[in-house]
C-alpha cells in the first residue's frame, strides 16, 4: 500500500514537473522568411552545403600542405577532386529545381574549419599533426554524411528524383573518404603520434 502511494506522488510529481518545464521553456521565434514547407527546408539546406562544399575545395589545400604522411596527403589530394565534384553535382540539383546556385554561409561548417585550422597551428609537424588533422578533417567527413543523408531523405519525399541520384552519390564518396581516413590513421599513424 505504501508503495503504491510512493508511486502515485512521485508520478504526479513528474508530471507536474513536465508541466511546468514546457510552461517556462519558451518556443523560439521564426525569423522574417522562414522555411515554412519542406521544400524551403530543402533549398536552405542546399544552399548551406553549398558554400561548406565551396569552402572546403579551399580549405583541404592548405590541410595537404600540412600534412606529412604520404597516405594522407594522397587520400586529401583525391578528396579535393572529389569536392570539386560535389559543388558540380549541388549546381545540378539547383538546377533541376529551377534555382540559380546559391551559397549561405555554414556556420556550422566555418567552425569545423576554424578548428581545423587551430589543430594545424598548435600541433608541431609530423605524425601528430597528421592526427589532428584526420581527426579534424573526419569531424567535416561526419558533417557531411549527416548533411547528404538528410538531403537526400528530403528530395526522395518532395520527388526530386534527379536531386536523390546526386546527393546519394556524394554521400557514397563521403562515407568512403571517411572509411580511408579511419585506415590511415589505424595503419600506425597514430602509433607513431604517441
């Protein structure tokens, strides 16, 4: 019996616990132009992964530079190609969508490139700075799969057939630049970092 009064106080305590928190926690306000379908959603999404994709073909130079071992170096040299395909391919789903090319800025994608860069700066050269930039360059690698998953999930709802192909692609070639940066760094990189 007492456990049974325990049970019903601690419930109503939960609940009116619950209540209360979605009483104080406040919606956030939409601001002027906001998606209000999914394909808005779709666009603005595209247009993000634009520019993160624009920025990279800019940034991996700079990472192969910085770079030592020659697996690495190789597997970012090949990356760079494949970016520069990936905005080719984004510019093809702008334009089966009947949308000029638009970039807007990806915070999220300027931040894992900020890191990238203060990884580079205070690492000295050599195998620990290898690491840390595959360890960077696989934080951008886990962005863009999640990025190209979710797109490519939108434009199979909204029927944007020829998007689906493209983004599906991309997210193939990002999953195996993934995969190639998790051998080079088990292939005793990161023993020779220790």
């Amino acid at each position: 019996m007492e456990t049974k009064t325990a049970t019903k106080k601690t419930t109503a305590k939960t609940t009116t616990t619950s209540k209360t928190a979605s009483k104080t926690a406040s919606k956030t306000p939409a601001k002027k132009g906001a998606a209000k379908e999914l394909k808005d959603l779709f666009e603005d999404s595209l247009k993000d992964i634009y520019w993160a994709e624009k920025a990279l073909v800019k940034a991996l130079p700079t990472m192969m530079k910085n770079a030592t071992d020659e697996k690495l170096k190789a597997g970012i040299e090949k990356h760079i190609a494949e970016t520069k395909t990936h905005v080719e391919r984004l510019e093809a789903c702008f334009n089966a969508l009947g949308k000029k090319a638009q970039a807007k800025k990806c915070d999220a994608m300027q931040g894992l490139l900020d890191e990238g860069k203060s990884i580079m700066e205070e690492t000295e050269p050599g195998a620990v700075r290898d690491a840390g930039i595959i360890a960077a360059a696989q934080k951008v690698e886990h962005y863009e799969i999640a990025t190209y998953g979710t797109l490519a999930a939108f434009a199979k709802v909204l029927k944007e057939d020829e998007c689906v192909k493209h983004l599906l692609q991309t997210l193939a070639e990002e999953k195996k630049c993934d995969e190639l940066l998790t051998k080079v760094a088990d292939t005793n990189l990161n023993s020779k970092a220790m």
